[in-house]
C-alpha cells in the first residue's frame, strides 16, 4: 500500500497567463500573438495561443543518416543524424561522389540545468526546397543512390530566430471555483492503450490530455503499461522509473506538485521476504529503466528496454485479462493473501479478487519456497509527495518559479548517442506538459508540432514556455505523437501521426 466558452477576444489573457504581457519567449520579440479563452466548465478554461507566422526563411530539406543507426519500431525514435565532424564528413564525400551538393552543419543546443549544451556534433544534409514535395524528390534521389535519409523542415531546428507559428492550447483548473474532479485514467486495463479521446468520451470528461510514457512496442513489454511509476485512485499500479519525477495531484485539483520518485516493495511469509522488482509489468523488461540490477543500467535510461533474468513482479487485477505467459513460476493469492495456485509456468487469469507474484531465473525457486508457508504478504511504499494521482513524466522543466530542466538526470542523454538528444531533446517536437502556479491552479499545456502550422518545442523552449504561462513547477509529459487535447469531445490540437489520434497508456481526465 501507499505509505503514508465562447470566444473572448485576443486582447484578453486566460487566468494562467493574466500576469504575463510579454508574450511566449518563441522567435524574436514583437511576433504577433492571439489568445482565446473559453469557460469549459465553472473553474475550467481552456487558452489557445497563436504566436507568429510561417517564416519563408524555413524550407524543406533532406537529411541523411549517419551509418550504422538502429531499427527502434517507436514512431518517435529520432534517426541517427549527428556524428563527429570525421564521420560526417566523411558521409559528405560519399555524397559529393554520387553527384550530390552536401552540406555538414555544426548542430549547438543550449545549455539546461544538468546539461552543458554546445556543439552535440555535425549533420549531413543535401538541398533546400519550398515544399515538401520538392524535398521528397529529391529524398527519391538520395535514397536510389543508397543513403538512408528523410526530409524534414527547418522550423523544426530550434533556431531562436525562427518566427513560428506556434500553436499552445492551455487548460487551467482553479480549486478555487472548481467543483468536478480531476483523474488520471487508463482505461479498461493497463495493458491495453486507448486514445485520449476514447478515455475522455468513457468518463464523461469535459476535457483531457494525455499523460505519461507508456510501452509501445510488444518487445518492451505489454503494449500501455506505465514506462514509470502510475498511482490511480490513491493505488500503486505501476512502480518508479527510480528517481525520475512525477506529476501528483488530488481529486479535486486542490494539491498538485512536481515531485521524483523512488519505491520499494517486499513479498512476505513469517520472518522471510523477498524484494518486488516491479508491479504490473513483463518480467524481465523494464521500460526507461531505472531499476535494480538490471542491464544495461539501473539509472534511468529514456526509450530504452533494460533487461533482468531474475525478476519478482506482482501482479494486481487492473493489470489485464491475464498476466503474462513465460517460463517461471507465479503465485497466484486470495484477497488474503492465501495461495490458491502455483503456476509453473507462469501465466493466465486471475480468479476475481485475486492478485499474483510472478517469479523468473533464480527468483523462481525463492518465490516457490516463500509459497510453501500458504500464505505470502505484498507490500509496496512509494516515498514522494502522496497524491490521488500521480502520473511518470520528465524532464522536469520549472522548479520553484524557475526553468530547471534536467534531460540528463531523467535520462534523455545517451553516452555516446548525441543523435538521440538531438532528436528528443534539442529539435522542436509536439510536447504536453503540465504545472501548477503560485495560486494553486493546475494547467495542463498541448503544443502541437511536426508541421508548418505549429514549429513545436525543443525541451529548452518547453521550459521557457512553461515559466511564461506562470507555472511554478512543470514537467514534461508525453510528447511526440502521443500530445492530444480533448474538449467537449473533440480533439482540439493536432496529433502529428500520420494515422491520427495515438492510443496512448493514460491520460488526465477533468470531470463535470
């Protein structure tokens, strides 16, 4: 257990920006900015930010991937674009040699709170072009001559002298007038994904975002499971990403915070105990890492799948309609902790009110002697601020009123890998992202990305922009192709996958 509206007018302000004149801290100053507000319920309202205008300084251009970059099946794993400036100029001979116009560009990002920034190494791209459909010829070329490349737009760079547009649309819950309540929601079960809407449209919601990381791929783990620690309703569902921060809150949205993580767990019987390496989750596959003993690190590691032979995992019935099949051994527990079965192999139903332990490698032995006793206890303490809610994120972006971004704590920077930061961290990319301010109130932010109608946010920008809308503390959530907003039951932003709305792990649901 736990331890322990109709449109107002651009020249108005919502009330989570009624302190901010100047505008978002995007492009140059003066860029032209509208704001809307509407009343989605008493206590709710929802701001839409447009700043800025398409800058024909941006075009289209094709560029090429560094040799040797992986295959990972996650739709936002950035390519293998940076390299030293040998390997890259390297590639641009090769280039030059197939009758290419190659151009190597030294990549610099900002320095962060726990990251020093500058040069993170060198691109290759070949062209500019003023559309898509340009770039995607010329991308044709590069290919049929056996390089591996992808178009992309420069908006999407970083640059501080691009001048948008930008989109940000902001919801703001004041405890002070707000009388419904505010969840956070996975659906049926964890281990399927659901989209932001379908959850909203379950609940009755009035509105919605989506929230934290969340296995994708079936070779990471079961496809929705919290990538982080996940507590609904007050229970621990799903275990730390160890140390990484969290964004908790209560039901009726009148305590939030920013806070990081860390938790332990035991399965007992008399005076022995065994330690829990997870809760809810596929033995042996821990999403971002940050768990014990595990390979090829305990620290966390983002969109990485660390692996552990030897793992304890308990299972609750929220999990799914049966835990996962492999070889091991599971107990399986009344709701008083009797044994009802020994499964060897693990797998399968659990009889209503029932919970399990699942054991793999050498803790399959420990798990079945510890069962010989009849009877086993599960224990799990979370050590954090507590919280109806509290749902995995990172990095974190404010911290007492000011920007603090820690990607390298939280495990966005990859030793050896500057390609990974590049893409995650340093180009612009559609971002959720979710506070509280000095007053108290909780705003929930969608910047749509990955186009010409909205540049996105690189994590440096999504700090400022975090501290420009007035938030004490922030986090980043869920991005990419995951950022969804939902109001009165309609999508309002613009998800970037080329498929639509993703189905994602969880979400932030306000209620009537």
């Amino acid at each position: 257990m736990l331890a322990g509206v109709a449109l107002l007018g651009a020249a108005l302000q919502s009330p989570a920006v009624a302190d901010r004149d100047r505008g978002l801290p995007l492009g140059p100053r003066g860029l032209a900015e509208t704001r809307t507000i509407e009343t989605l319920q008493p206590g709710v309202t929802l701001t839409t930010i447009t700043r800025g205008a398409p800058d024909p300084a941006n075009t289209w251009t094709v560029e090429v991937a560094i040799p040797g970059g992986g295959n990972d099946p996650d739709p936002d794993a950035p390519p293998t674009a940076i390299a030293d400036r040998a390997h890259a100029e390297g590639l641009a001979a090769g280039l030059t040699q197939a009758g290419f116009a190659p151009r190597v560009e030294d990549v610099t990002t900002p320095r962060l709170a726990d990251f020093a920034g500058g040069s993170l190494g060198f691109r290759v791209r070949v062209g500019n072009h003023p559309t898509k459909a340009a770039a995607d010829a010329a991308l044709a070329q590069v290919r049929a001559a056996g390089f591996t490349a992808s178009s992309v737009f420069t908006g999407w760079d970083g640059a501080a002298t691009d001048r948008g547009p930008w989109v940000v649309q902001v919801l703001t819950i004041d405890p002070r007038t707000f009388r419904g309540d505010l969840v956070g929601d996975y659906g049926p079960d964890l281990e399927r994904r659901e989209t932001t809407s379908a959850l909203a449209t379950a609940r009755g919601a009035t509105a919605a975002v989506n929230a934290g990381f969340f296995v994708l791929d079936p070779a990471a783990g079961a496809p929705g499971d919290p990538a982080g620690v996940g507590v609904y309703d007050g229970r621990l569902l799903s275990e730390t990403t160890d140390g990484r921060p969290a964004f908790v809150f209560d039901a009726d949205a009148r305590h939030a915070d920013v806070d990081r993580y860390t938790w332990t767990g035991t399965v007992a019987s008399g005076h022995r105990d065994l330690t829990l390496d997870g809760v809810n989750r596929v033995p042996g596959l821990i999403r971002n890492c940050g768990g014990t003993g595990d390979t090829p690190t305990d620290r966390p590691l983002h969109d990485t799948t660390c692996t552990d032979a030897d793992e304890l995992v308990a299972f609750t019935a929220e999990y799914g309609a049966a835990t996962p099949a492999g070889p091991g051994v599971e107990a399986v527990l009344d709701r008083h902790g009797r044994v009802l079965e020994l499964r060897e192999p693990r797998g399968g139903a659990l009889p209503s009110g029932a919970t399990s332990v699942q054991a793999t490698g050498t803790q399959a032995a420990a798990l079945r002697d510890l069962a010989d006793k009849g009877r086993l206890t599960v224990t799990t303490r979370l050590d954090g601020r507590r919280g109806d809610t509290i749902l995995n994120g990172g990095p974190e972006l404010v911290r007492d009123g000011r920007q603090h971004a820690t990607p390298n704590a939280d495990g966005m920077v990859r030793s050896g890998d500057p390609s990974f930061y590049y893409g995650w961290a340093a180009k612009r990319n559609p971002r959720t992202i979710a506070g509280v301010d000095d007053r108290g109130r909780i705003l929930l932010a969608t910047i749509d990305g990955r186009s010409t109608a909205s540049l996105g946010l690189s994590i440096a920008e999504s700090a400022a922009v975090a501290d420009a809308l007035g938030m004490r503390d922030a986090i980043n959530l869920d991005g990419g192709g995951s950022t969804t907003m939902v109001a009165d039951g309609q999508v309002i932003n613009k998800p970037s996958d080329a498929t639509g709305e993703r189905p994602v792990g969880d979400a932030i649901l306000v209620l009537p």
